[in-house]
C-alpha cells in the first residue's frame, strides 16, 4: 500500500522507568509507590518491595541503556520516550535538595539518545509517585504535592534544557479514576475513596500539569509540552439514542483532562458532574489563570476501543483496557482480552484533531502477547511474531489514513519496544518489543537481548518513512 508520513516524523518507540530501569534502590533513589505492588494495578500493596516484584529489577535497563539504545538506533528511531523516576531525584517528593547521582543518570541516559541522533521524549510522572508522598501527604489529594511536583519540574527542566525538547506532563492522567493508587499516588484504597477526594486529587495534578507548562515554557522558549491521555474511543453499542448518550457520557468523563489541559478551562458537563454529586472543587486563588497554560500537543496511548450502553445488565460485562466498557461484538481480542481495533486509531486521531485543532503525538500503541523464543537458520535467537507485526501494521495504516483526514501527527512511539514488566499484571511474559529480554515470570533468565522479526520490519517501517506498510 505505502503511505506518505511528513518529512521529519518522530518514529520511535516507548518506555517507562518503573518498567525496565530496575535499580529500586541504587544511587539514592527512594521508594516509589511502583516499589510495592508486585501485582501490578489489580493486586495488593505491600508495606515494603517484595522479591515477587519484577520491577525492583525491570529489565535492568539502568545498568544497559547503552546496548538498548544502540539496538533502537539500528532500527532507526528518531524518537525515544522514556520517564523520569521522580524518587531518583527526590528520593521522598518533598526533600530541598535533588538527589545528583539520580540527576547524572538522565544526564548520562539523554546525552546517548542525542549521540545515536534520538530525541528524548520525556514523561515527568509515569505511574510512580514517590512512597513518601503517597503515604504521608495521600498523593495527589493533598494540595502541597502542586509544589512538590513543581521543584521536581523545576529541577529536570534546568537540568536538561539543553537535552530535552518533548515533555509530558502526567502519564495517561485520567486513569487516576480507575486506579487512584498507581496513577495518583493517593493511599486510600480506592472503595474508600470519595468522589470528593479522587476528583480534588484531579484538580491538583490538573494544576500541577498547567503549571509544568507555564514554568517550562519560561524556562525552556524551544521546549514542546504536552498532555498525555488514555484515549479509548467509545462506541454508542446500538443506534438507541440512551446508548448513544451514554456512550458520550463516558466518554465526557475520559476527556475531561484533555479538554482542561487543551482548553484552558473546566467544560460545562463537568461542572454539571460535579453539581449532581455533591462535588465541591476547592480552588487556589490563583488556579483559574495557571489553568490558561495550555499544552502545546496532545499525546495518547491507543490500545483498545470500546462501546457504552444504558443498559446495567450489559455494562457488567466489561472487559478491556484500564477504564472499562462493554464488549464490541465485531472486534477480536489479544490473549489479555484487550479488543483490537486499528480503525479506532484513525477515529480518535479525528476526533481528538476535531476538538482541540492542536498537534498530535501517538506515544503508546501494540500489542503485548506470549512470544516463543527460536533460533533462526544461523542458530541465533529470535522471535517469529508475525501476529505483532500485523498488529503495528494495521494500526499504522490508519495513522497513514488520518494523515490523509489532514491531521498534523508529530510521531509515534511503538509501546514497549523493548519487552519489559507490563504495567497492569506486572508480568514479563506480556510482551511488546521488537527486542527480546531473556527474563520470565518467575524472576530467571539472562537478561540477554535478542532481535524478534518485528524488529527488521519496524526498520524497514521507518527507513522508508512508511511506504513500505
Ligand atoms: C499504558 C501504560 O496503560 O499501557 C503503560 O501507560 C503500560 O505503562 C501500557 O505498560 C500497556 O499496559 P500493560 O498492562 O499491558 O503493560
């Protein structure tokens, strides 16, 4: 088929630091709250890091970034998105001074992107809030955490003004709803937690994020600051114009941040929201005016669409991504029950183009499944998955198609394009890479990295800038 993608277009590949640095407690880094959920966002915390915890090792991308990024320098990547652990800098979130050795790893980390021609694409909050703060001060329901993050932002900026030009502010921010804990270090287990509270909690990173924004365009005249949001495409499950409402309601609640963080303001459906139940935001003096700073793009990660129906019985079953939803009849599913739909990406490209008229950033897509290592003909280990390579393919296309709707795309950012710990089950058998990590769920293996098939296709992907989809 081929497409024609801008000149300049990002391609790259996505991780997050919780996921593959491993390292937990190395060169001063604190605890974070990653540190002690061994079972991802389903299962329990723990009071201390327990040896079950695959991410207190990751992929030990820490001590291996420059073999990494070496291998994603041979598959071309113009792009590389990778977080900030927040408690490598601020070992507790609310400590005067940053932590230096924390600080020199990025240092270190940035300067080999920009060596191999990468650009750092940088996440300040990627699912791992500092244990201190969530503990002592419940995450993000507190209000002094604006602060806390502020230095923490503050801090990374002057560092590497010079290094970073893409920055996100808070990774799929609205998944605070579905997992206060991991997304908004909030310690209150979730059944306990009032509306009142998860809501100002949202306030708060709401006006952290445009506060990010305002200091980082002061500090940094060159630097791109975006959102990054969730987006899961929400499909009326009939033409009944209950379902069709319904659909726009749970939709309303997912892009809500979005809207804030691009608009500059709170929509008028959420103030409805909070009017019917009991929701009273308390507002710094100053919050309606540093809500004004708005994001210069607007990034997502795009895994799974899904329907919305009136109807109590059907919303039971729902499967899917991490906010919920009813099943799609016509859609398949991955092994973890995730409902592919490469055409959602093209309508939420639209959709989100339509509503905020403002550069887009895919910076999570694909397919996390079981892979089987093999040797090839020479005998050297690989990975046959043909099944992810169809998966990137048709979704691609789509970024092909909406580039044609005339949407202005900055890049995109393949999910784990080197296996690591998955985020919600915290496994390492749920694998996205174009790289194979010789590490299983029981905590074996080698570390070794090998190159799956996936890898040359993605190669060829970007050496032809998409002609060869
Ligand atoms: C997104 C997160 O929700 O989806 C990533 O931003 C995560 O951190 C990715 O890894 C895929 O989810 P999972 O649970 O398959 O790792």
């Amino acid at each position: 088929m081929g497409f024609r993608f801008p000149d300049g277009f990002l391609w790259g590949g996505a991780v997050a630091a919780n996921q593959c640095e491993g390292a937990y407690n190395e060169d001063g880094k604190g605890l974070s709250t990653q540190d002690v959920a061994p079972k991802g966002v389903k299962g329990p915390i723990t009071e201390s890091p327990t040896e079950d915890n695959l991410k207190l090792v990751g992929i030990d991308f820490y001590h291996r970034y420059k073999e990494d990024i070496q291998l994603f320098a041979e598959m071309g990547f113009k792009v590389f998105r990778t977080s900030i652990a927040w408690s490598r800098i601020f070992p507790h979130g609310d400590d005067l001074e940053p932590n230096e050795q924390g600080l020199k790893f990025y240092d270190d980390l940035f300067d080999e992107c920009l060596k191999h021609g990468m650009e750092p694409l940088v996440t300040l909050s990627h699912y791992e809030t500092p244990l201190h703060l969530s503990k002592r001060y419940n995450g993000w329901v507190n209000r002094k955490l604006i602060g806390f993050y502020e230095r923490y932002a503050r801090t990374v900026f002057d560092r590497y003004k010079s290094k970073v030009k893409y920055w996100l502010t808070f990774n799929e921010i609205n998944s605070i709803l579905e997992e206060p804990f991991l997304s908004g270090g909030i310690y209150t287990p979730k059944r306990e937690l009032s509306k009142q509270d998860l809501y100002q909690a949202v306030h708060h990173e709401l006006v952290a994020s445009a506060l990010a924004v305002k200091i980082g365009h002061e500090m940094m005249p060159d630097a791109k600051i975006g959102c990054m949001v969730l987006s899961m495409p929400t499909y009326p499950l009939t033409p009944n114009p209950d379902d069709v409402i319904a659909a726009m309601e749970f939709e309303h609640k997912n892009y809500f941040f979005a809207d804030v963080q691009a608009r500059g303001r709170y929509p008028g459906y959420m103030k409805r929201y909070f009017r019917e139940n009991g929701i009273s935001i308390q507002m710094g003096p100053d919050d309606e005016e540093i809500l004004k700073h708005t994001v210069d793009f607007i990034s997502f990660s795009y895994y799974v669409s899904t329907c919305g129906t009136a109807d109590p019985e059907l919303r039971k079953n729902s499967e899917g991504n991490l906010l919920g939803g009813v099943t799609n009849p016509y859609l398949q599913a991955s092994e973890w029950g995730w409902q592919i739909d490469p055409q959602g990406l093209r309508y939420v490209l639209n959709m989100f183009y339509d509503r905020y008229q403002k550069p887009l950033f895919i910076v999570e897509n694909g397919l996390g499944a079981k892979d089987e290592l093999i040797k090839d003909a020479d005998g050297v280990p690989t990975v046959e998955d043909d099944y992810r390579i169809q998966y990137l393919n048709d979704h691609l296309v789509q970024v092909g198609e909406a580039l044609e709707d005339g949407i202005e795309i900055m890049g995109y950012t393949a999910w784990g394009c080197i296996d690591l710990v998955s985020a919600s089950t915290a496994e390492m058998s749920k694998r996205y890479g174009f790289i194979y990590v010789d590490r299983n769920d029981d905590g074996t293996g080698t570390l070794n990295r090998y190159r799956k098939k996936s890898f040359h296709w993605y190669k060829e992907v970007i050496s032809t800038n998409g002609q060869s989809l």
